[in-house]
C-alpha cells in the first residue's frame, strides 16, 4: 500500500480503538489509556497500538492486560466502522516516547538552569570560538 494511504489506515484504527476504549469498555482498568498510534502492517494481518498510561508501572501492567483482555471488542468495532478487506490482530505495547520527551525536557531545562546565558535568551559560544 502507499505510504499516504497507510498513514490514513493507521490514523482510523487510532480513532476507532481509541473510541471503543472510551465508549465499548467497562473495565476500570483502561479508564487512563491513551491511544498515541498504531502502525498497521502493509497486508493489514495486524497492527500495533500505541497507548500510555496514567499512573505507575502497575497500572500500565494492569491497563495492558485489560487491553489485551478486551481485543476482540475492539476488532469487532474495527471490522464494523472500517471498510478494510481484513480486521487486523491487534497488539498493545506501552509508548515510552512521552517518558522520553519529558525525560529530554527535563535534561534541557537543568542545562539551561546551569548555564546563565541561555536562560536569558542568549546562544551560549560554542567550544574552539
């Protein structure tokens, strides 16, 4: 498949799991899940879901295995809501990229804290000026 047409494939199953989360579930345990993406696989025989969650390493444990528990809910809104010639199997995997990025921020800001001259708007000299 084209790369557009994927990325509007990946786009829609986020949609549609994200709202089957919300609306299909009653399980406490997915009450903090966020859908942060999917990557469907080009023949659409399954897909990855990205999701994060609030709260500790137990409750991402916890929200996993609900999530894992649920997905055949979940596939059947897929196969219901999509027009795609297959529903894919779906997989869900914690997203560490938003850790990462506050993790980053984090370094970022104790760097600007340390240095003077960037807090105040300034491009601190690069080393050999």
């Amino acid at each position: 498949m084209a790369i557009s047409r994927m990325r509007r494939v990946n786009e829609v199953m986020r949609q549609v799991i994200s709202e089957g989360i919300t609306s299909d579930l009653s399980d406490p345990r997915v009450d903090m899940v966020t859908v942060n993406s999917v990557e469907t696989a080009p023949d659409l025989s399954a897909a990855k879901v990205f999701v994060t969650v609030l709260g500790d390493d137990q409750a991402r444990e916890d929200a996993l295995a609900g999530l894992r528990r649920a997905h055949g809910v979940l596939q059947s809104r897929i196969a219901r809501e999509t027009s795609m010639k297959r529903t894919p199997t779906l997989s869900f995997k914690y997203d560490e990229s938003v850790e990462t990025g506050l993790r980053i921020a984090a370094l970022l800001d104790a760097d600007a804290e340390d240095d003077p001259n960037l807090t105040s708007g300034e491009v601190a000299d690069e080393p050999g000026n």
